[in-house]
C-alpha cells in the first residue's frame, strides 16, 4: 500500500493542514484526517508511513470510548457511512482515518502529564532537580517513575516551532485560575487511568499531551488522544531507569536520522524501506497491545 501525504477533498472548505492531520469544516461540525505523514524535529518528512493515520485514528477512537466517563470528548462519529452526503465521494481518502467532530473553543495551552522522568523533563532534572520548576527529590534517574504524576503544560506553538513548557501560574495568566485547576485535574484523572489500562496490556505510559476546548455543554477532550505519535509508551518487562527506554514511537525514524546526520533543517529526507517498515510495525504493535484488535491496512 501507498502512504496518503495530503487530502484532496474537492470544494469542502480546508481550515489547515498540521504535521500529520487535514482540517475540513463541514457545516458547523470539522473533520479531522490523520495522513500517513511523519514528522521528526519538528519537520515533516519526505516519506509517510503508510497506513499511519488509520492507526493513529484507532488508537484514538479506542480511547476516546474508553475514557468517556471521566471526560467528555469531541467525536460526533467515525463511521464514514454515517458522514454528510458531501463527504460521501471522498469515502476512499476517509474510511478509517477520520473523524466528524464538534467545534469547540479550544485552550491556548498544551495540557503535558508526565509519570516518569525522561526527555526534556531529565535535561532540567539534571541543571536544577525541578520540572518545569516542580522540586522533586535527589537521586533519581533517566526513566525514573516520578513519585506522583505532574501536570507540566505548554505553550502551543505555531508553524512547527517547539512548544514552551510554562509554569502553573502562567498557565493561571492564560485561562483563568478557575479552568487551569480543572484543566489539572482533568489531564491527572484521564493520565491515572489511561496509564492503569496501558499497564494492564504490559506497557509504560512515561507521558502524554491532552488538548481540551470548551462547548456550551462544558469541557471536552478534542484532537487525538494517548497514540505513539502525542505519548511515549514503553515495554514494561525491559523497564530499567537510568537511561533512554525502548518506546512504541518514531524512534527509528529519529535513529535514522541522526545517523546521517541531517542538519534538521529544510528539506527533510526521506526514508528507507526497512525504516518505514519497522516503524508501521512499531505503530501497529502498539495498536495492537493497547485495544487487543487487529487492524487491516
């Protein structure tokens, strides 16, 4: 199979295209695409990942469902046979990779949560002993379990810049007191069982980033939600702190990369067969533990 890099979806409006989604509006609901894309360093490569967003979209959709009780989420349906008749000639680009969804106002903040030491969070551990300015104790290690999950939010950057991780307060300053405190309790409730779940199937769920938006019915869960593309998940039998763990991610992608010692500057290369091979089976292993379905591409 080929990986779908862009959508073509004839005179439905598009609002965007982000690294790996398309955004349609149709009518007063939007719809979310997943293309194959990958990106690394904050670059979209050359080569996709084929059948990357149909997996990335089901892992969503399988969490979306499983997390409903503890917030409300965005999807209107992803049956693609119940989508508006405009939608109907594109059904082929669609099926399986997208979502109908409601407009919501969404929060300028990136809403990270992380349960184990490990990424930039190790770097500030290493200069300061804090997180995002969170004082933690001595001695830990890269990979450590942190001693209680933390809310670490971000700023949500534009045009494929890096997102700023930002304090509490600052968080208070950009939504109201009232909202940041729900917006903490929210992303630590849907973390703790999230990661119950992932630990249930025999893997790690080091950390991850929520987006939430506000309807008139109150907040919602939006966007994609706990895939290998927005957390690191690791293998729980071969966790061992104090260095970098095996992830369910691009990390082959990354791997390849830095071996060729690409300036992570535009244009970004493209990839060889057996990475994007290693990297579909990555994306599908960790589909397959998470749900215990398969998927066919």
């Amino acid at each position: 199979m080929s990986a779908l890099m862009t959508t073509n979806l004839g005179t439905i409006p598009l609002l965007g295209r982000g690294k790996v989604r398309d955004l349609y509006a149709v009518d007063d609901a939007l719809l979310l695409v997943a293309t194959d894309r990958i990106s690394a360093f904050d670059h979209v490569l050359a080569t996709g990942i084929p059948g990357k967003g149909k997996i990335l979209t089901q892992i969503s959709l399988f969490w979306f469902e499983l997390l409903k009780d503890v917030v409300p989420n965005h999807i209107i349906t992803a049956d693609v046979a119940e989508f508006p008749a405009v939608l109907q000639p594109y059904a082929d680009q669609l099926e399986g990779r997208s979502m109908l969804c409601k407009r919501a106002a969404m929060f300028p903040v990136e809403c990270v949560v992380r349960g184990y030491l490990t990424g930039s969070g190790w770097k500030e551990y290493k200069a300061s002993q804090t997180v995002c300015g969170i004082p933690l104790p001595a001695g830990l290690l890269d990979g450590s379990r942190l001693p209680e999950p933390l809310f670490t939010p971000s700023t949500k950057a534009e045009g494929g810049a890096h997102d700023e991780n930002i304090s509490f307060a600052a968080t208070e300053a950009l939504v109201g007191a009232a909202d940041a405190a729900e917006l903490s309790r929210l992303t630590l409730a849907t973390y703790k069982k999230a990661a119950e779940h992932a630990e249930s199937c025999g893997l790690i769920l080091a950390d991850t980033k929520f987006e939430f938006g506000r309807t008139e019915q109150g907040i919602i869960l939006a966007d994609e939600v706990l895939t290998p593309d927005s957390s690191r998940f690791w293998e729980g039998s071969s966790w061992k702190p104090g260095g970098a763990q095996p992830s369910f991610d691009k990390q082959f992608v990354r791997d390849y990369l830095e071996s060729i010692h690409w300036n992570k500057q535009a244009p970004a290369p493209s990839l060889p067969g057996e990475v994007v091979e290693r990297t579909q089976s990555k994306y599908l292993d960790a589909f397959r533990r998470l749900t215990g379905l398969d998927l066919q591409l």
